[in-house]
C-alpha cells in the first residue's frame, strides 16, 4: 500500500487529487489530508438546497463537489480526512465495514470506542464523529477501481458547520435528534480520548496506525496532473454549482438508503428532462438512470415498468432503492 501524507489544504486540489490518483493508481493508496474551510457535497446533491448559499458566500468558504454520494460535510484544519483507494473486480459493491475498520481500530488506541452506524457514519459516545462516502469507477485502462473517503472531527469550529449546512428537518427527524451540533461531537472533546491534542500530531498516530509500506508525498508529475484536473473541473460553478434548469415538478421522499428528489419536464405526455438528487450511493453515474427515463410516457405504469425492466441499473444508481419506491416520485 502506498501510503500519501497530502500537505495542501486547498479543497480544490484535494478532491481533484482524488480523482487523480483513482483513475491513475496503479496500486493501493491511503491519504491524509485536511482542508480549509470549505462545504463539500455528493456528487448528486443540488447545491443550492444543501447550502446555505448567502452564508459561504459572506464569509468566503467555498463549495466542492465530490465524486460520490452522500451528503454534505463542511470542512476545516480541525477535520482530519482519509482516503482508500484501492483496485476492485466487478462483483465489488459498497463496503463501508471494511475501509471503516482501520480507522476504528486506530481510534481505539486512542481511547476512543467508535462503531460504525446507519449506512455510513463512525459514532462514538453517542455523537457523530466520522462521515463515510465510496464511489466505483473504470479507470482508462478498463480496471474497477473502488474509492473510500472520511472524515473524522478532531476539533472542528462546529458552529461554522451548523451555519453553513441546511440540514433536511426529516434527516434530523428520523435520527430522534433536534440539531446538527447536538448530533456531531469532536474526538478531542470525547470524555474518553487519551491522544494528543494537536491535529497534526493526531494526524502523524493516525497515519502510523492505519497505513503501512513506503510513506511520501505527491510526486511532481502527479502535483502537475492535478493542478490541472483542479483548474478545468473542480474549482468550477459549472461542476460544483451547476445549471439550474427550469423543472416543472419536483417530488421527494427519504428512505434508509437515502434522501431522494425527482425534479422532471414533461411534454406531450411524456418526460422531457429528469434531474435526480440526493444523499444516496451508488456505483454508476445517476445520469444512465434520468436518460433512461427521458421520453417514458408520463403515467406510472409506464414508469415503473421501464424502472422494473432495468432494476439492476436503478440498484446500480441508487443503492438499494427498489422500483416501487422511485416511480411514485418520478410519475405520482
């Protein structure tokens, strides 16, 4: 394993190093890395509903997407960030368990007696401390390649992470809890943590703990690669904000895989346009599902025969989300 103590705290380069690295890794990586203030997002979250736009904007914090699902997580030096990538065949579907294992067993010699909970969170003395997300790809030479990346709150300004997100009141409602900050703790405030008090240091245990095998930095060729990817793609409206086109309708619904919103146009009885969002998982882009969609006539028969036809691919979109449970939101 190739171990990658990431320096930068630009949250452009960083996610950009990300994609870099996963389509151009020959062998497995583990990262650490930190970011500046900054909103992350799932690659299939609208934007301007998860963020509390004014707010980044007044106090200069900027807003990256991600290449997976999952929801939103602000950042700061006092978030400690984890990437694996790692090669993967074709049977290979989202594993939290095993990437989320390492970082527990390290945890624990900290004192810190962390499980994972729900489908991706780390909690520890009854709060959340860690927030997982994976993503499968091919890469250019046609090998699966899986992603898994965390976060683990160390000493994060949780006030900023409260002003900055617009939390789903039925995300909060279905965890039995009234606030983000009464939900997130960070690790260096557990009552039972041991370790040391400084981020950087947590972060050198952290690395000795987890990773194994040479240990470097990013290499010239791989800085250059990426300074690249991060001026043509991720420091971009276009990828991180994105067209807001005109939908004429607008369904949601929240199910334990998720949060899911169908945003549609219909014409001449049929669908136009489909935009899919949310905070679920999946390893195949939500575009395959809303082109399959566009120009199924617009009743739900229809749709959820063309949704029953192609199950695989809709598991495949949105892990574990069932026909029955999308077409309503599609055609009600």
């Amino acid at each position: 394993m190739r171990a990658i103590f990431n320096g930068s705290t630009d949250p452009y380069f960083n996610l950009a190093a990300e994609e870099y690295l996963l389509y151009a890794a020959c062998d497995d990586i583990f990262m650490l890395w930190r970011n500046a203030p900054s909103v992350i997002i799932g690659k299939n979250q609208n934007a301007w509903a998860e963020v509390d736009v004014e707010y980044v904007k007044e106090h200069g914090i900027p807003v990256v997407r991600r290449l997976t699902g999952g929801g939103a997580v602000f950042h700061d030096p006092g978030n400690v960030n984890f990437t694996f990538i790692t090669k993967a065949d074709d049977s290979s579907k989202l594993n939290f368990e095993k990437f989320t294992r390492p970082i527990i067993d390290a945890l624990s010699s900290f004192g810190v007696a962390a499980t994972l909970d729900g489908r991706n969170d780390l909690v520890a003395e009854g709060a959340k401390i860690s927030g997982n997300a994976e993503c499968v790809i091919t890469n250019n030479r046609g090998e699966k390649m899986m992603l898994h990346h965390g976060t683990l709150l160390f000493n994060a300004d949780i006030s900023k992470l409260t002003a900055a997100l617009k939390v789903d009141p039925e995300k909060m409602k279905s965890k039995g809890i009234k606030s983000v900050s009464s939900r997130v703790k960070n690790i260096r405030a557990m009552a039972s943590y041991n370790g040391p008090s400084g981020v950087e240091e947590f972060m050198k245990k952290l690395f000795s703990a987890v990773s194994f095998g040479d240990v470097g930095a990013l290499s010239d060729e791989e800085t250059k690669g990426i300074e690249e990817l991060r001026r043509t793609k991720y420091s971009l409206w276009e990828w991180n904000f994105g067209e807001s086109p005109g939908f004429e309708r607008s369904r949601s619904a929240r199910f334990p895989f998720g949060t899911v919103n169908v945003m549609t146009v219909c014409r001449r009885g049929a669908l136009e346009k489909v935009k899919i969002y949310g905070d679920f998982f999946g390893t195949e882009d939500i575009e395959a599902l809303e082109k399959l969609l566009c120009g199924v006539k617009y009743d739900l028969p229809s749709v959820l025969e063309v949704l029953t036809e192609n199950k695989e691919l809709l598991s495949r979109c949105i892990a574990g989300a069932e026909p029955g449970q999308i077409a309503p939101l599609v055609c009600g």
